[in-house]
C-alpha cells in the first residue's frame, strides 16, 4: 500500500498521473531505464577525454542543474538499497576506466583510487539535487540559482587537487 502511494505522490510532484507513466514506460523500471538511456546518451560527451579533470566535472554540475530530476531521481534509487541497473554500473565503470587513463596520463596521483574518485565526482555532482536545503542554507539560493557558482567552484577546487 505505501509504495502505491508513495508513487502516486511521486508521479502527482512531478505533474503527471502514474497511469500515463506505466502506459509510456511500462512502470518506474520503464522510466529508469528511459531516463538511464538519455544520461547514457548524454554521458558519452561529458566524459570524453577532451578537457581537464575539473571541466569534465563542472560539465556533471551543469548537466545535473539542467536535469536536476535525473540527480533526485539517482539519489532515490541509492536509497532504495537496489542493486544498480546493469546497464547503469556498466556507464559508470566506463567512467572509472576513463579516470584511469586520465591517471595514467598524470591527471591525479597514482596513489587515488580511480573508482572512489568516481563515487566522489557523482557526490559532487549530485549535492544541489541530493542537498538542496544546504545548498539554500549557505547561500541563500536555489541550486539551479547557484549552479553555475558551483561547477566554477568544483572545476577550480578539482583542477588544483589534481594539478
């Protein structure tokens, strides 16, 4: 009964009715997966190898600000305790494989673990979606508001530490 209704105020915030959802997408695992397919999508040209460590993660921020759903909705599956989407761990290995040739190239330390970086890079990205009450809290703003401050930030804080 509670996850019935937890999904009904889940599709009623996000302005739709959860019958539309399950005709489109055939339930939440639908949706996941169609939202999973367009970050996939979109993921291929934030990670490339162009760019330095903190511009990949500046362009995580801003791409989180502009699909603010996509971070609450990663955030949500986290708590669920799920075991990720098959299809979701293999994007984010590729990531890590791409932090280890950015390690290889001396991006960051040998000594950085190349997968908890990862985990710290989706944290970072993630915050304004994950912590919007601090985000107001210590600045006053929105996180869509202070989303352009924080990936700067980010870019700067993460290019010192890895260079």
């Amino acid at each position: 009964m509670w996850v019935r209704k937890a999904k009904s105020c889940r599709a009623a915030r996000a302005g739709v009715n959860k019958q539309l959802i399950s005709y489109y997408f055939g339930g939440k695992e639908g949706l996941y997966q169609a939202i999973g397919d367009h970050w996939r999508e979109r993921e291929t040209a934030l990670a490339g190898p162009a760019g330095s460590l903190g511009e990949l993660i500046a362009s995580y921020v801003r791409f989180d600000v502009e699909h603010g759903g996509f971070g609450r909705l990663l955030v949500w599956d986290g708590l669920t305790g799920a075991a990720p989407d098959p299809r979701f761990a293999e994007g984010v290995r590729a990531i890590v494989e791409d932090l280890r040739g950015r390690q290889r190239a001396g991006e960051f330390p040998a000594d950085l673990d190349p997968a908890a970086l990862a985990v710290a890079l989706f944290a970072i990205a993630a915050a304004g979606a994950a912590f919007p009450q601090v985000v107001a809290a210590v600045s006053g703003l929105t996180p869509e508001e202070f989303g352009e401050h924080y990936a700067t930030q980010m870019r700067a804080l993460v290019d010192r530490l890895s260079g």
